[in-house]
C-alpha cells in the first residue's frame, strides 16, 4: 500500500512542504520556548510556556473561517504555494528580531507564524483526499502525519542542539536571541525550500469559482455559527472532531508543564534533555501514526481508537510518580505511541465523510474547535498556576480528563468499542483488503447489497464500512437470548416471512434518518458459493426513500469454517495462516435499480475481488507444493496404463526432470503427451523450471504443426517413448520436431533424493518448500501457450499466465467444492483448455485425485476406471458424452459412483443432455467458455437446499449456459456500437474477469480485436451471440 501511494503523482514534493513547514514552525517556537526555559523558573515558566502555545493557536480560531473559505475557493496546491511563499518575509523578521535582540517582537511574530499555518492547515489536509482517494486515506493520513512528527523531531532536536551550541554565557533574553540569531538564517532557508518544492505539487481539483466571502457576516460570526452547525449536524465528523481538540489539547498543557516536571522532580535544566524527551515522545506518535496507517491499509481502522484512548490514560496517570528521564522518556514514547493510533483514523473519518465542497470548511472548523480547546486548556494552565498549583497535579488532572473522554466515546459509540474486539479477534485469521471506498457516500441513507457466504459477512462489512452500520438479519438468529443484547449494540433489524412488512418500515425509517442498511437480496446463506436469486424486497425502502443502492462483493470467507462449504475444500483453502478477504465496493445505482442489475454490478465487483486474490498468486509450483504438503502420501494421479503415483511421487519426479530442463535453451517447451502421470509431471516439471508449457496438438496438419512450433520459437519437446511409436503410426512427422526430444521414460530421482524430499515435505512449512523448492516467476510470466484455429493462416497461441489457470480452477472448485472422497476421471487431451486447466491443474492444486485415460472414445475403459477407483466426478465434451449414451458395451452401474457430470468447451444439444440423463440417471452441468478464457466463464452449478427454511438456492437452470462464476461477469452488447443491449435482448457475448488470456503470442494485432479494457475490467469480444434471461443464466443464441 505504502508502495501505491508513493507512485501517486506530486506526493513526495508534498510530503517534503509539509515537513519543512512544520519545522519552520516549530524552530522558532523552539528558541522562544527555550529562552523562556533558560529564564525563568516554576509557576512563571509554566505561564509563559502556555502563553507561547496559545499565540500559536489564536491565529487558527480567528482566522478559521476566512482559511476554510480560501481552501474550498481556490485549487488547494495554489493555497499551498501562497502560505509558502508568505514565510519568506516572515522569517527574514524573524532572523531580524534575533539579531536585534527584541524578545517582545519575536514573540509576537509567534502569532503572526500562526496565522501563516492557519491558512496553510485546510488545505493541507484537504489535499490528502484530493490525492489519495478514499481508498487510501487512512494511510495517507499514517504517512503524513508520520511526516509531521518526524519534523517535530528534527526540529526539536535540531534547534535546541544549536540553541546549547550557540548560547555561550548570555543570560538576558536579549543576550540569548543574539547568540542564537543563526537559527533565523536556517529558518529563512528552510522558507525558500518549501517555496520551491511547492511549485511541484500538482493541482488535482478545481476550486469552487462560485464561493464568496461576505465580510460583514464574517465579522457578525455567521460563517461561526453556520461552519459549527455543519461540523455538529454529522455525529460522525463531531465526535472526531470532540475526540482530536481533547487529544491536542491535553499534549499542549502536558508540553506546557513537562519542563517544570523535569525541573521540580528530575533536576534537569539542559533544554537538549528536555526536547529530547518530548521529541521521544514524538517517535512513539510516529510509530504508532505508521502503525495506524498500515492496521487501516484500504479502509479506516476506528477499532483502535478506544485501545488507544484507555492507553494514553494509563500513561498520564504513571508519569507524575516517575523520577528517572529514561523511565519517563520510555513512558512517554508508549504515550504518543497510542496517540498515533488515536488521530490517525480520526482525521481520516473527518475528510472521509466530509463532502468535498465543503472539505476545507470541515478542516478548518476542526481546526478552530480543536484550537479553542487547546486555548481555553492552556489558559487553565496559566490560572493553575498562579495559584500555585505544579506539575504533578495539573498531569493528573489530564489523566482524569482523558479518562472521562474515554468513557463519553465508550458510551456513545459502542460499536468502536465492538470494532476493537473483533480487530483483536480477526487480526489472527483474516486480511482484510477494501476497494471502492470512494462509492460509499458519505452521509445520507443508502443501501448496500451484495453476497452473502458465510455466518460472518456482517462483521467484514463492519470492519469495512467506515460508517455506523445497521444490519437486516433473520429474527430466528435475533431472538436468541444470548446473542440479542450483542446484535441490540449494532441495533440490528429483524426480519421474518410472518412480519417483514414491519421491518421494511423499520429500514425505511432508518434510510429517511441517514443510516446504513446492510441487505442481502439474495435472502439466505449461499450454499454453493454462487450468487443466488436476487429478491425484490430491498425496493420498497429504496423507492420510497430514494436512497442510493452501492453493490458489494466480498471474496474469502466461501471455504472458510464460516460458510456452507465441504469440509475438504476448507482444508485445500485455508493453508496460509491469514486468510485474505477481499470486499470491493461499487458505483452508486439508482433507487430504481431492478434486482437483474443489481446482481449484474455485484458480479462487475466479483471481478475487481477475484483480481486482488489473482495479484496474490505467485505460481501454479508453489501451489501445488502446498497442496502436497496437505496430503504428500495420497494417491494424485492415476491412468489406465495402471501406474499410480501419490503426490509426493509426483513432486519428485518433476523437481528431477526440472533440473535438467533449466539447463536448456529456449523459454517455451513443446509436451506432446497423453493425460496421465506422464503428462502431469512433464508439465509440472517445466513451470519448476521457470519455463513455460506447450501442449500441442500432434494431429494438427504439418504446416499448422510447424507454424505453431515457429510461433512459440520451441526447440524442446518432452515425450515418452511408447507415445511417439503411437504417433508415428498416426503419421505424424518425426522431422518436424527436430533434435531437441527428452524423453520421459525411466526419468525419476534416486532414492536419495526421495526420502530428502519426502523428509523435508514432512518437516518444512508449506511456504518455505515452496521458497525453496520452486522459482518465483515475474508477475506476469506466461504459464501456458495453447493453439487454438482462430486465424485462417495458422493457428493462435493463446497465452495463458499463472493467475489465469489458479484463478480459474479456485471459480469452478467455489461452485463444486470437492469432498475428501471425491475422484475425478478424465479423458480430454492436454492440449485442450478444459483438459489442461479443468482435468489436470484443478485437481492438483484442490488436493483432488484424478484417473486419466488416453482415449475419450473409449468410453468402456473409462466406465472400468470409474469402478475401479469410485470416481466420483466427470468432465467431459459433448462428444464424449454422445459417445457414453450411444455404446452398447456401457452400462449405467459402471458410472454409478458418478455425483457430478461438468460438460463445456462446446454447445449442448438437449437432445445429447436428455438422452444422457435417461441413461444414467446424472444431470450434465453444462458450462460456456472459450479457450481465451482459461476455459470456463460460466457454469450450470448444483441447486442446494438450505436446511434452515427448506428454500432452494437455484445453481443451473434448463437450456442455459449457467451464470457467470464468482470472479467473472457477462455484458450482451451490440456487435456495432459495443453498447449494452436491453435485458433479455440478443446481442455479442463480452467475459470479463481474472480468467481473461494475457493475449495471443506475437499478434498483438489479433489481441487488440477481440480484448477491451472497460472501467478497470478487461473484457473478451467471444463472437458469440446470447442473451440473460431475468435471472442472469445465460442463453446461447445458436444453442
């Protein structure tokens, strides 16, 4: 994430403004400061010290208004230059009033200092969003204000070292300025620095032209009393707001009366000691700003914000029993530790829900409650101490006050308190990564709707939503005793069959009252990790309230022990320690939105999901390590040659014959095998290799068997023996394959090797055998390369990366998740999509064991097969399938084990679905897909029944293509235009989703014409033409 914000565009010339700006201000506080330090002593230094703080602050509450009108006004890096480029005379003054002597100038340039900030301030702020998005605000605001405390240090530092350096014996105030008026030079420079470096801040935004500032109801105090009606009128932004004024204010009396701690209990006088203490204090802020940022990542963590403030308490409490500067430096280090994590997300939540026209107003309405805090703070302070009151009681005193804050924020937000215990409880599982945070408004009412996978969907969303969230749940789970004071916290509404009509009412009052309303259209847990009918029920409120609809998905939780998944699938799914969840927002839809839509749009934010889980898969190899790690000693693949071989069997094999392929010329190496042991080790073997796999078809005619080895530039081929006798005889030209054939045959480790592998997969983690045993490839490395007839003059290869096939296979294993006793049986060649991705990666990487035969129309041999090791699941063409129905020598107790029948790569006849059903009693999930598409983009999945209200979630219906998979979705436009054609019209078939092909090998030309990128989504033009019925299945028009 840290990553992405620094490729945004201008962030390093701000970031470096904003450091240099904070050190400007505080360098010359610092030497006032520090004269006062060296001049006076007790109760008098403590009044002084708060006088110099509020010069600071009085400039932001007069002037905040005026300072948020120029910030909305004109563009914010224009503002930004301006306060700049005004510290340049300002600090000349300064380095003036040093060399002069005038104390009593310096000190009131302190407060015209002030004024520049205060301008300066919204729209620094401002800016953030501007720059970052919503997405990232919560870290941009860890990074920059990380930035700002590392300035506090180095001003600190920086300034009180060369303050001790300079001072020599002066005593008086004058003497002292003069001493050290070389401060004013490094002041000067730093104002000249920044000046230049915001001449590179780019501008992202327009200022609002049409704003204007009346003079007289600035001076009467309206824009006052209206700025602090729109700060109050949004509880959000106002506790954060009450939240930030308490937390500054407190540091400024602890800052105000830290010296004359120091000085009354530890006996330190050296203003070296006592910066370097705050400065300490300041790397805790730091490290915990970096922390916060990074708990958020893409969305606003506020679960930290209670850890935090009951934090801060402890520490304020311990500090006035403590004598030893180490101690005290360490305690206030744990100090700004939670105080990093206490203003981070606060500040985020403000310019989160604050509207952009009125950003800089927002800010600098923060900026004069917080200062008036910490004025008014500061003035009980000096009144402390004029009636004698040290330093001990006036710390314990903010103890106290953080204390009852803490308590305020628990009492009013419980469900921060909430949020926290599920952070803690989360934190060792799950990941969780936002996108689309930008869609969610603000304020106002709305609904969000998506899927539903498993029992914990609420508490994602929770954590997600940086807003009060209201839920609509079953009221069989409400009226549970022990859970309904829990679900009473997050106040959530109940819904029944028997009484929906009342929470209908209910949610519609909570829409017209600005809430947000979490629903499930889909009315029930998913049960087999599709989307499932969308009800119309979500309507009404949104109709009758116009409030906005944002669709969401959310991705990882189908698998996990929450959901409705095999027990076998969640084991092949949860090998990494932390489960990555992924929940993508997205763009708002009308009220009007029908339920088609609506499940249309949650689909297009399948995608964007299924992206972010694609961008974490490093390789096919070290996928397939971990699911051998699984279950190393059981049977992985089988064929009718009758040789069988366990994973780790597999696993050596490849690793041996990998060795040797890495030593070979060329990146693309050509496999003419059969399915079988034979071809799944020479496959394995060439991605262990770093290379990348050729299936290719031998029957091809000699000149397209030619131009696809030219094409893919191979001079490798891996083969056995027997099958080249078996394709000579088919008549396949053995010189067309040149010099460069490695045979398979009697290839395997020495015993040595096994048992160090078998030894190391029993004792390593899965992670580090895969670090060490297979390479990690570039992002984009191509795993696969197949040919496909798409061009008239040679053959297309079709290039396929690793994320595209472990992304596919992980889609169709969401919709048929395998059980432990499941086996697939298989017939369909290597150098098909469905044979490669489907029949040979899939099982592998899902711990499924497969029995392979070489032939698909022997459909005898395979029925033998099935028998023999219980096959459980087909896949299959339709032509295999045709075949099975059509031989006399099949009988339907052969394939009785069979639970699952998928058929894809080509059209279904009815006729052929028919007939298949009548004969074996097994429906053929049929599914829709291309080569392009790694192969499968849509599929017929199981119906499944919810045991808890006996409703059935409809997975295929008849005479369709099936709905897309988790991951991918489907537009129908017109085949001119490109445009979306009207629901249930006939139109061009586009995929979208993570399974698109990388493109096809040396044609760029051809990629072009039929893969589009549109809003983020890569889209593949099929040439095939359909339609969507009102459930979203897909019709093929030819079918």
């Amino acid at each position: 994430m840290q990553h992405r914000l620094l490729r945004i565009r201008g962030f390093f010339p701000y970031l470096f403004v904003v450091l240099v700006n904070a050190i400007i201000d505080l360098g010359h506080k610092i030497v006032i400061q520090n004269t006062v330090f060296k001049c006076y002593d007790g109760s008098t230094q403590i009044a002084l010290t708060a006088l110099v703080n509020a010069c600071i602050l009085l400039p932001f509450i007069v002037f905040f208004t005026p300072a948020g009108f120029l910030a909305d006004r004109f563009a914010k890096n224009v503002v930004i230059r301006c306060a700049a480029g005004f510290a340049i005379p300002l600090t000349v003054l300064i380095y003036a009033s040093y060399l002069l002597g005038w104390f009593e100038a310096a000190f009131a340039l302190t407060l015209i200092l002030a004024a520049q900030s205060a301008f300066y301030s919204p729209a620094k702020y401002g800016y953030i969003k501007e720059m970052a998005g919503k997405d990232n605000l919560g870290m941009a605001n860890g990074v920059v204000q990380a930035v700002t405390i590392i300035a506090i240090l180095l001003g600190g530092v920086l300034f009180s070292v060369v303050f001790e350096a300079l001072i020599g014996q002066a005593q008086t105030r004058e003497d002292i300025l003069r001493s050290v008026a070389p401060c004013g030079l490094l002041l000067m420079a730093g104002a000249m620095t920044q000046t230049l470096a915001s001449l590179r801040i780019p501008q992202f935004k327009q200022g609002e032209a049409s704003l204007r500032l009346d003079r007289r109801a600035y001076v009467r105090g309206e824009y006052l009393k209206n700025n602090l009606k729109n700060l109050y009128r949004h509880e959000t932004i106002w506790m954060s707001v009450l939240g930030l004024s308490l937390f500054w204010a407190v540091n400024q009396v602890l800052f105000a009366a830290f010296g004359a701690h120091l000085k009354e209990v530890a006996g330190v006088t050296s203003t070296v000691v006592a910066q370097g203490l705050l400065a300490i204090g300041g790397v805790g802020i730091m490290v915990g700003s970096i922390t916060a940022g990074r708990l958020s990542r893409t969305y606003i963590e506020t679960g930290i914000i209670p850890l935090a403030a009951v934090g801060m308490t402890l520490c304020l409490t311990l500090i006035p029993g403590l004598t030893q500067p180490v101690v005290l430096g360490c305690l206030l280090t744990v100090y700004g530790f939670f105080g990093g994590l206490f203003v981070v997300p606060l500040n985020a939540l403000i310019q989160f829900n604050a509207a952009d026209s009125d950003l800089g107003t927002i800010l600098a309405g923060n900026n004069f409650v917080q200062n008036v805090f910490m004025l008014s703070f500061l003035c009980g302070t000096v009144l402390a101490s004029l009636v004698g009151l040290g330093s001990v009681p006036i710390i314990l005193i903010l103890a106290a006050v953080v204390a009852l804050g803490s308590a305020y924020t628990l009492r009013k937000l419980p469900q921060s308190f909430m949020r926290f215990l599920l952070r803690v409880l989360f934190a060792q599982r799950y990941r969780l990564v936002v996108s689309g945070l930008e869609h969610i408004p603000s304020r106002g009412g709305m609904l969000l709707l998506g899927n539903h996978t498993s029992w914990i969907d609420w508490a994602v969303l929770h954590l997600a939503v940086p807003r009060p969230v209201r839920f609509v749940m079953s009221r069989k789970y409400y009226d549970l005793w022990y859970l309904r004071w829990f679900l009473d916290l997050y106040r959530v509404i109940p819904i029944s069959s028997t009484a929906s009509s009342s929470a209908l009412r209910t949610v519609m009052t909570s829409l017209r009252n600005g809430d947000c309303v979490v629903l499930f259209p889909e009315g029930a847990l998913s049960r087999n990790g599709q989307l499932g009918h969308f009800r119309r029920g979500y309507s009404i409120p949104a109709t009758q309230t116009k409030s906005p609809i944002v669709p969401f998905y959310l991705r990882g939780l189908w698998g996990s022990r929450w959901s409705a998944a095999s027990r076998h699938f969640q084991n092949t799914t949860t090998g990494a320690r932390v489960r990555d969840i992924t929940i993508c927002f997205g763009p708002v839809l009308p009220p009007e939105a029908s339920p088609l839509e609506v499940k249309q749009a949650v689909h297009r934010q399948s995608i964007r999901a299924w992206q972010e889980f694609a961008r974490t898969q490093i390789s096919i190899s070290r996928n397939w390590i971990r699911a051998v790690k699984r279950s190393p000693a059981r049977l992985a693949v089988a064929d009718s040659s009758g040789t069988q071989r366990a994973g780790e069997e597999l696993l050596g094999m490849a690793l041996h014959l990998a060795r040797r392929l890495k030593n070979l010329p060329g990146q693309n190496v050509g496999i003419l095998l059969p399915p079988g042991w034979l071809g799944t080790v020479a496959n394995m073997a060439v991605l262990l290799a770093g290379k990348t796999a050729v299936n290719l078809d031998p029957l091809l005619p000699d000149a397209s068997f030619a131009a696809c080895l030219r094409e893919a530039s191979i001079t490798t081929f891996l083969v056995s023996q027997p099958h080249l006798e078996k394709l000579r005889d088919q008549g396949v030209a053995e010189d067309i394959l040149g010099q460069g054939l490695v045979f398979l045959d009697g290839m395997r480790p020495s015993r040595r090797e096994e048992l160090l592998l078998r030894a190391m997969i029993r004792i390593l983690p899965g992670w580090l055998l895969g670090v060490i045993l297979a390479p990690r490839p570039e992002p984009e490395a191509t795993a696969a390369i197949l040919f496909v007839p798409r061009h008239a003059s040679a053959p297309l290869g079709v290039r396929l990366s690793h994320a595209n096939i472990i992304t596919n296979a992980r889609q169709v294993a969401c919709l048929f998740p395998p059980k432990a006793s499941d086996v697939l049986l298989a017939a369909l060649p290597l150098h098909h999509a469905l044979g490669l991705t489907m029949t040979m990666f899939l099982p592998l990487l899902e711990s499924v064991p497969v029995v392979c035969h070489h032939d698909p129309s022997d459909t005898r041999t395979l029925g033998r097969l099935c028998v023999e090791f219980e096959a459980t699941v087909l896949c299959a063409n339709p032509d295999m399938l045709l075949t099975m129905v059509q031989s006399q020598t099949v009988h339907p107790l052969m394939f009785a084990s069979l639970r699952f029948v998928l058929s894809a790569a080509a059209g279904l006849s009815d006729a052929c679905f028919q007939a298949f059903r009548h004969k074996f009693g097994l429906i053929v999930h049929e599914g829709y897909g291309t080569t392009e598409t790694t192969p499968v983009a849509t599929l017929n999945a199981p119906d499944v029944l919810n045991p808890t209200d006996l409703s059935v979630q409809q997975g295929r219906k008849a005479g369709t293509a099936g709905l897309p998979l988790p991951g991918s979705a489907l537009r129908i436009v017109h085949p001119e235009t490109m445009e979306d054609v009207e629901q249930g019209q006939s139109g061009l078939i586009l995929i979208g989703g993570t399974q698109i092909m990388q493109g096809y090998l040396n044609h760029p030309e051809h990629t072009a014409e039929v893969v589009l990128e549109r809003d983020g989504i890569t889209w593949y033009v099929t040439g095939d033409r359909g339609w969507l019925d009102g459930d979203g299945f897909l019709v093929l028009e030819n079918a």
